[in-house]
C-alpha cells in the first residue's frame, strides 16, 4: 500500500490569517470515494493554495514507516535484523492496526517541518488509519507504543496542527459515504471534517420556465434531439443541486462545490485549473 505525500514549506506569513477552511494547517488528510477527484483535489491543495512552496511529492510505503518507528524506539542492532529478517512483512499482519499507527505517524511526524497534505485512502480505510493511535492507546496502557499512540491522538485532534478534507460527487453513493464519514470522524479522532469538497457539479442554466419552454420546442420536432440532450443536462443538474443541498444540510463543515471541468490536455492544466477553483472558492466557505 502506498499513498502519496506532498509537502511543501509553511509560510509564516500565513498564520495571522484567518482559516476558516482548513487549508492552511501543517497537515491536511483528505479521503472519501474512490472516484470522485479525490487525488486531483489533494494534489490541487498542495500545489494551488495561496502561501505553499512545494517541495516534493512521494509515495509511503508502511513497512518504510515501520522501520523508522522501530529505529525511533527500539533502535541498536535489533532494528537492521529485524529489517532484513523473513519476519519483518508479517509483523504488520500479527499486530492489527500497526501500518496504519506508523504510516499515520510518519505522516505525522513530516508535519512538523513541511507541510503535509496526504491524498488518504478512502473512507473506510482511512477512518481505520486515523482511528488507530486512539485504538493503540486503549490497548497499550504502558510503555512506548502507549506514548506514541497517546501523543499521535491528541496532534490529530488538535485544530491547529490537522485539517480533514472530505471529496464527494454529487452522486447518492458518494453522499452518503461523505455523510457516513462526517459521522464517524469525530469516534476516530475526536473531532469532526474541517471542509467538503463536492467535486464536479455541472451548472444548472434554466429555471422552471425556461425548462418547459425548451420542452415544448423538443416536443414540437425540429431540433429536438438537442433539445433533448440539452434536457437530459439540466435535470441531472437539478438533482446534483439536491445532493449538494443535502450534504450541506447534515454536515457541520463548510462546503465547496467545484464545477465540472471538461478534461484538458493534459493532467496538469486540470489540476491548476481545479487548484484555482479551490483557491477562490475557500475565500468564502459556504
């Protein structure tokens, strides 16, 4: 399993101002459905919010991560046998939850000198990985895995190190994962999603009037295949408008919507396009 890190210098400039989205905390873990532009966004985040320099962007591997939390609290020879030994993959699978403690832990731990937005698994996985030291910490009542698990818990939870970002489409499935993990968030760590994201809502151009005129035409025959598709268009924008407005009406984060964006050339023009719509939509939250 690997996920992709992308960190980039914090800017001092940037703690005076007001952050009422979340976007300019040392830590940004961003999750919900397979699918739904969820790399695109994280990636935008890093690249095109105002006050970041970009550093690097990597893949985690969580037996790398393994490794260093062995070597921070272990450490001498016993760690380089480990490493090299037979044993070392099933170490993971013999302590449930282990990946997910240490991978959230380097994430973590990066925080501290770069700015961190983590493109995280999807939902179910990464309320797992989040809820981890949580987990650790009831387990272990005494010794190091105790202290890392106790003090990886509370920069989770504190709002001036984290922020969550939940990504979803304007699609049944995908607003009722967002709303599941508006839910359960705040079990998993303590406090609840600092923004959504609902990506790719197409506009909605007519009113009621302006629908039945263009229906009334279509139904007369010239022109009417596209009148139809033009039709088909604005009710599936009528009924993403509904499942924007009921996300916003369960969840207790701001919410941005992100319109759709027909694919460019290229993966890059996308994402300065989308890190752009970012941008200016987190000036006002809504």
């Amino acid at each position: 399993m690997s996920r992709p890190l992308t960190r980039s210098r914090p800017d001092a400039a940037a703690g005076g101002r007001a952050d009422r989205s979340g976007l300019q905390r040392p830590f940004i873990f961003v999750t919900g459905k397979g699918g739904t532009g969820k790399s695109t966004v994280a990636r935008a985040l890093a690249t095109g919010v105002p006050n970041r320099r970009l550093r690097s962007t990597e893949a985690l591997e969580p037996d790398d991560a393994l490794a260093e939390w062995l070597a921070r609290h272990i450490g001498g020879p016993a760690t380089a046998l480990l490493r090299r030994s037979q044993t070392f993959g099933h170490l993971a699978a013999a302590a449930p939850g282990v990946a997910e403690l240490v991978t959230i832990g380097k994430l973590a731990d990066e925080a501290e000198r770069w700015r961190v937005v983590v493109d995280g698994p999807s939902t179910g996985h990464a309320l797992a990985m989040l809820a981890a030291p949580q987990t650790f910490a009831r387990l272990a009542p005494a010794g190091p895995v105790a202290r890392e698990a106790e003090r990886l818990a509370a920069r989770l939870q504190a709002p001036e190190f984290a922020a969550y970002v939940g990504v979803a489409l304007a699609e049944p499935m995908s607003v009722a994962e967002v709303l599941e993990l508006d839910e359960r968030l705040p079990e998993a760590i303590g406090r609840g999603l600092d923004l959504v994201v609902v990506n790719a809502v197409r506009p909605d151009r007519f009113n009621d009037d302006d629908a039945q005129r263009l229906q009334a035409a279509a139904d007369r025959g010239p022109g009417r295949r596209l009148l139809e598709a033009v039709l088909v268009e604005h009710r599936r924008a009528r009924r993403e408008r509904e499942r924007v407005r009921e996300i916003r009406e369960h969840v207790r984060a701001p919410v941005l919507t992100l319109p759709f964006v027909f694919p460019p050339a290229d993966r890059a023009t996308r994402e300065k396009r989308v890190a752009r719509l970012l941008a200016e939509a987190s000036q006002s939250p809504r």
